[in-house]
C-alpha cells in the first residue's frame, strides 16, 4: 500500500475530489439514471412513430373519426398501443427511482 506522503499533494487533492464524487453517485446510479432517460425517450420515440401512423392510415381511409364505423381497424389498434405506451410513460416517470430523478 502507498503510504500518503508519496502521492504527490495535487494527486492527493484529485483523489479526495474523486472520493467525495463517488459518495454522491456511485457509477450504478449514473448507468441507472443513463438507462431510464434512454428507455424513456425510446418509449416516447415510439409514440411519435405511432402517431405518424395513426394520421396515415385516416389519411388513407379519408376518416379521422375513431367513432365512425368506417375508421380504419389499423388505425384503432394503433392508438390503442399508443395509450397503453402514454400509460406506461407516465407511470414510469411517477415511480421513478430518487436517484435518477436527482441526476435528471
């Protein structure tokens, strides 16, 4: 083991700011908190993407009443998926973990 007085002060100063850093976040925490904003913008990516199908697909039948018995079967099965995705976001993003809510 390396006694103190051989590590040379600025080395001494950078490991302690090191030190006092890591207590704060462990690297767990920082991959943690990378994985959930990464899942979350993955999930509202694909949101985005079903949207931009749900307005083709009405386009292409020339109805955007999802009440009317000819909007398009695709078109109801896609803003179904859609919610489920909203609800699942939300829910996400209220049981999130302290740690990641801190580093956002």
């Amino acid at each position: 083991m390396l006694a103190l007085s051989s590590i040379p002060k600025l080395a001494r100063g950078l490991f302690q700011i090191e030190a006092i850093f890591m207590r704060h976040m462990s690297r767990f925490d920082a991959t943690t908190s990378l994985h959930f904003h990464a899942l979350l913008a993955d999930l509202q990516w694909r949101v985005r993407l079903l949207e931009a199908d749900i307005h083709e697909e009405e386009q292409k039948a020339g109805n955007a009443d999802p009440s009317s018995l000819s909007y398009p079967i695709l078109a109801l099965t896609l803003r179904t998926r859609r919610d489920n995705l909203c609800a699942s976001i939300g829910m996400l993003e209220s049981r999130a973990p302290a740690s990641v809510e801190q580093a956002a």
